[in-house]
C-alpha cells in the first residue's frame, strides 16, 4: 500500500476508501474485486471507466459474521476538478449485500446493481432518480436464480454500518439490499416499508439475507 499524500487526490481519495476505510470495517476482503464487465450493461454505451468499479467478496472474521459484498467505484469523485471534502464523493452511495454463506448469486446480483446505478446517473433510463433508501425492485425471479421465495429486494440504510463515510474526495454512505418474499412485498406496499424491515430484523431476516427463509408475514 503507498502512501496516500504521495498520490494525486483521485487515486488517492480511491485507496484511501479500500485500504483505510474498507478495512477498518470489513476486515479481510477476499482476493481481490471482481470487476464490471460489458454484459451487465447490455446494449447500452459503456463508459471505459465504468469498468473499473467493482465488488468485493469479504468472508467472515472479526469485523462481520457474514459473508459480505460491497461495490467499489460508485463514490469515485470523476467528475471533480477538485477535492470537496464538504460534499457528496461521486454517486454518494456504495452497495452493500450480506448472506450467511459464500453465493456467487449475490455476487452477480450487486455487481448488475452496480452497473444499474451507473446507467441511473448516466441518464440511460431517462428521469429516473439514482437508487436510494428505501427503493424497492421486483427482480422477476428468485434472488438466488433458483428456488428462493425471495423475489424482490429493498434498499436499506446499512444498520451494520451506519454513518457517512468521509473521503478527501468528499462523502458517502452505505446502500444495504434486503430480500423480500411477494407477499412481503405486496404487504409493505399498504403498511409500510419500515414495518416490514421492523418485522423482517426482529424474525432475523433482516439485515443478512437466506435465500432459503420463508415469509415474515
């Protein structure tokens, strides 16, 4: 690792969120990032620098029981010409997702995120706003790509790791996704999200995810 007042403020901002601040919170984080590729943004135009956001695999140690998948890139300041460490770094939001095992399907399900939020910000899918706390998304078929009843996800403050994180490059937060049966779903679209996440946390399905739980209601 080098040492950050040597690097130019971009790199810099960017090895201080995996080196310093990734590490401080998640411990061990795996081999190394699993990078975007072109097939996760279809046939949109893709931004050479999109590819170098990506997903860490942390298992679990000291700092998490969970096996834990994070973006990196999303709070990548590109478009500054200077460092504002008053405001938001970049898109301002990094992804987050727990299991209780090692799953290549959540691997795959936060980097198709990823790319999703940079499509958002890029303005692919018109006026749409960027994915934000309490966004929800029906994903047309189980979480784990097999037998799940989980169908849908919500976005969620990260209760594990709550709090702005600040960057020289500016701030972000964490954006945790939680799984949501159809029924779930369709329940807290009348009574409410935060009930169902209430609901959801004192069953213990809530915040890591078992695809193989059944519904809370």
């Amino acid at each position: 690792m080098s040492d950050t007042q040597d690097l130019p403020w971009f790199e810099a901002a960017w090895e201080q969120r995996e080196e310093q601040v990734y590490r401080r919170l998640f411990g061990d984080l795996g081999p190394g990032i699993h990078p975007l590729d072109m097939s996760l943004f279809r046939d949109a135009a893709v931004d050479p620098r999109w590819l170098t956001h990506g997903v860490f695999e942390s298992p679990p140690n000291a700092r998490h029981d969970s096996w834990l998948y994070v973006t990196s890139g999303l709070s990548n300041a590109w478009h500054d010409e200077h460092p504002n460490a008053e405001g938001w770094s970049g898109l301002g939001r990094e992804l987050l997702l727990e299991t209780r095992e090692q799953s290549p399907w959540a691997l795959y399900l936060l980097r198709h995120f990823c790319a999703y939020q940079l499509l958002l910000a890029a303005g692919h899918f018109g006026e749409r706003p960027l994915l934000d706390e309490w966004d929800r998304m029906r994903l047309g078929n189980p979480i784990d790509g097999s037998t799940s009843q989980l169908q849908s996800v919500l976005f969620i403050a990260a209760p594990g790791f709550a709090g702005t994180q600040q960057l020289l490059s500016g701030r972000f937060d964490f954006l945790q996704l939680v799984g949501m049966t159809p029924d779930e779903h369709n329940w807290a679209e009348t009574e409410g999200y935060p009930q169902l996440l209430e609901r959801l946390a004192r069953a213990g399905a809530s915040p890591v995810i078992d695809p193989q739980r059944a519904g809370n209601l």
